[in-house]
C-alpha cells in the first residue's frame, strides 16, 4: 500500500486564493493516484496521498526565509 505525503507551501495559486483549494488538491489526489497505478501497478483504492501546507513563514530555501529567497532570485538579472 503506498503512502505518499505532498507539501506545499500555504498560497494560492489564483489571486484572492491563500490556500490550494479543493479542486486543486483533489486533482492532485487523482493523479497522485494514477501516476503510481501505471508505474508501479498498485490499484488506486490502496494508495494514501496526505496533503499539508506549510505556512511561508515555516518554509526556508537558499539559507533564509523563502520570501527572502525569491525576492533575491526576482533581483537577479534575466530573473
């Protein structure tokens, strides 16, 4: 039985939207589901597919907190 755990950060992808919704993260449940049918042959009724979404202010990358980090990466040429 498969178990995978997905973690995104808390934001939405649609402006007004802070959170990934249910459609959204239902779509991913499915694929989530179907990607590990078709390679590994499990039937998707036995896999398990946890979602969490951490806070921004939980997340680091690059050694600093990740708005940080993306304002560095925007700041960069050819960014």
């Amino acid at each position: 039985m498969p178990m995978v755990t997905v973690q995104v950060t808390r934001e939405g992808t649609k402006p007004g939207v802070d959170h990934v919704t249910a459609e959204e993260k239902a779509a991913i449940y499915k694929g989530i589901s179907q990607l590990l049918y078709d390679v590994l042959g499990k039937p998707p009724e036995w896999t398990w597919v946890v979602f969490e979404e951490v806070e921004l202010e939980n997340w680091g990358w690059g050694g600093m907190p990740v708005t940080d980090h993306r304002k560095q990466l925007a700041a960069k040429p050819g960014a």
